[in-house]
C-alpha cells in the first residue's frame, strides 16, 4: 500500500513538472512569435500614369493548309485581300477576274488558305521605338484552323486610333487536331495563336509621373486603414509629411523636382515594407465543381451541418411503336426513361457553434463525417469513407 502511493506521488510529480515546462516553452514561443508579414509597396500599389496600354488590329493570316475561311460566308476576307494587293500595285476588277469572259465576280473566289484575325497586343509603359512585343492572333470568320499561318503586316492601333506598333510573323497555335472520314479530334483551342516578339513598337506613349513635383499613388483595393499604413510607412522612410491621403485609394507623394533623382526616389519608394490590413471577409463559390474558397476574416454563425450522398440514376430505353395492319403508318422509335434517386442511410447531422475562425468549424465537420462513416460501415475491418463532395456539401450547410 506505502509503494502504490509512493508510486502515485511520484507520477504526479512528473506530470505537475511537464505542465510547468510546457507553460514555459508555450511562454517563450508565443514572445517569439514572428510578427505579420509586411509586402512591399509595389505589390500593394502603382504610381499613376504607369500603366499598359491596349492596341488593336486587323490583318490577315495566309499560307493555311485549307482551313481558312469560307469566302462565301465571309465576304470581307477577299474585299481585305482585294484592297491588300491593290496596295501592292496588282488591281483586281471587282467585276471580273483575270478580264475572263465567265464573269465570275469577286465574291466566288475560293480562297482556302487565308483568314481574316483580329490582332491585340499591350503596349507596356516607357516602351520606345523598336521594342518587341508579343501579340495574340485570334480568327474572325469561319477558319477551322490557323497552325501554319502567317500573319502579314499588320498596324496596331491605341484608342486615339494612331499606329503604335506594326505586327507580322508565323502564328503559333497551342492545341492540335485532326479530322477524317467526319470523325474529329480536337485539343485546345486552333482558331487563336501568339507570336513571340511578333510586333515592334513604331512610336511610344508619353508617361508623365511626377508633374509639379507630385506624385499619385494608388492602391490596388481601396482600403482606408491600408492607406494609412503606406502613409505612415511612407513618412517613417523619408521624412514626415513625404505622403497625404486623400482618399481610400489615392496617395499624394512630395518627390524631388529633379528628374535625375526621382529614379532613385521610385526604386526606394517601391521596397517601402507595409504590412496591409486585414482583407473583406470573402466567400467564393464554384457552381460547377461545387468547391468553396473563404478568406480568414470570415466568421460563422450557429448552424446544422448534414452529411449524406444523393444519387441520382437515369436509365433510358430505346423502344419501337409498331403501326397496325393496313394502316399506312409508320414505325416510330420513342425513349422511355427511368429516373431514381437514392439516399444514404448513413446521414447525421451535427451541431456547429458560432466561431470566430473557420478551424472549429473544420474539426466538427470532420467529427461528424467520422462519426457518420462509423456508423455506416458493414465491418468492424473496413471503413468507408466519404466521398470529397460529401465535405463540400458540408461546407454549402454551414454558409447557408
């Protein structure tokens, strides 16, 4: 009896030593907790006037291995490559071709191997003359296919509809294909390519960053106290007053008048750390998958969680109606389906308390979806675990 409580004592000792111990090392790992993680001001926001611009054309794509347009359905194409090779000092006679006295017009032309594209480009800031950019090619008639293309000479235009750039080079699709014999195969999409590098910047776009010594800044998502933070830190790196708000999303910047020092200014600017606020509380939800995506701010409230697969069967079967005798009918072929829907048994339903953070909620979904596998399961070997969509729907409970 004296050892069993010698014993007893003993143990108890050891376990009022852990308690402490972990105390401690709880203690000092929670003073040594990393601090929140600050970006750095070029990825929370952008100096305004430094921005893309958006360029447009059109063109066409020749050498095709007949898969182009059907100039019947796409008249334009044969009045583009009329008015193309005029240009080139070859006319055409709109009437007849070739002075022939078959009088085929314009519009018969079969022209297989050409198609009409849209060519789009973004004509990046500071980009001066003889710069490359790469473009995107995509067909604007009927062309089935536009590998093997080449796009000819193309202008690309900005919005006050002068010529930025000139676009032309062979066209690179990203998917295959193949057809015969009415069976086709297909991966990705044919009617759309890039070229790498396929356009060369003829004239550039006035960038005016810092006028009267002043700088814009704006951030990438409004946010007030986000704003504050950048002005705080702004001011903290080059002095006080460097940096006003003046609204959620716009900084005004005192830079230097000098253009040779506001370089240096913009490189020293940009690394500025800041640690944003919070973000919105945000739920994202995908139809066709049935996924949902939330952000740390969201909070749940008291809710029922449910668990359970339905199952939905749909047979069909062909069958034939018959006419009577000498009735001048006809046989007629019907569908009769056959739709079952079938529940689990295994269904359960638990309780999710209010929670400021979504892990509560994670671990009783997870408890439950045990428990009610559990209680399913046709052995005491083998478990049958849910299916993915079962947590999803899950999750669809809680946020309803």
């Amino acid at each position: 009896m004296v050892s069993m409580k010698s014993n007893f004592f003993r143990y108890a000792g050891t376990l009022l030593q852990v308690s402490a111990a972990a105390a401690v090392l709880a203690l000092v790992c929670g003073s040594l907790a990393p601090a929140a993680h600050a970006e750095r001001l070029k990825d929370l926001a952008q100096i305004q006037g430094v921005r893309d611009n958006q360029l447009i054309g059109y063109g066409l794509v020749v050498g095709l291995d007949g898969t182009g347009d059907q100039t019947m359905q796409t008249p334009f194409t044969t009045q583009t490559l009329a008015s193309m090779l005029a240009n080139l000092g070859i006319s055409i006679n709109s009437q007849q071709i070739g002075g022939t006295s078959s009088g085929s017009s314009l519009s018969n032309m079969q022209l297989k191997n050409v198609a009409a594209v849209m060519v789009t480009a973004t004509l990046p800031p500071f980009a001066g003359p003889g710069a490359s950019l790469d473009v995107t090619v995509s067909s604007l008639g009927n062309a089935k296919s536009l590998r093997g293309g080449t796009l000819l000479m193309t202008p690309l235009k900005g919005m006050d509809m002068q010529v930025y750039a000139m676009a032309q080079g062979n066209v690179a699709i990203g998917g295959a294909g193949a057809s015969a014999n009415g069976s086709k195969v297909q991966v990705n999409q044919l009617a759309s390519g890039r070229i790498s590098g396929g356009a060369i910047v003829e004239r550039a776009v006035p960038t005016h960053v810092a006028d009267s010594g002043t700088i814009q800044l704006q951030l990438n998502d409004s946010d007030y106290d986000t704003a504050q933070r950048v002005v705080a830190a702004v001011d903290q790196t080059f002095g006080s007053g460097t940096a006003t708000p003046l609204d959620g999303r716009t900084i005004q910047l005192h830079a230097p008048a000098d253009p040779t020092q506001q370089v240096a200014f913009m490189a020293k600017l940009e690394n500025v750390q800041v640690r944003p606020a919070l973000a919105a509380a945000k739920v994202i939800l995908n139809a066709r998958t049935g996924s949902i995506v939330m952000n740390q701010t969201v909070t749940l409230e008291n809710c029922a969680v449910a668990h359970g697969n339905l199952s939905v069967v749909v047979n069909t079967t062909p069958s034939v109606s018959q006419p009577g005798a000498f009735s001048n009918g006809t046989t007629v072929t019907t569908a009769q389906s056959q739709i079952q829907m079938k529940q689990d048994s295994g269904r359960s339903v638990s309780a999710a308390r209010s929670s400021p953070t979504l892990s509560a909620v994670s671990r009783t979904c997870s408890s439950a979806s045990w428990a009610s596998s559990r209680s399913s399961r046709p052995s005491a070997r083998s478990v049958r675990w849910r299916s993915p969509s079962a947590s999803t729907a899950s999750a669809r409970s809680c946020l309803s």
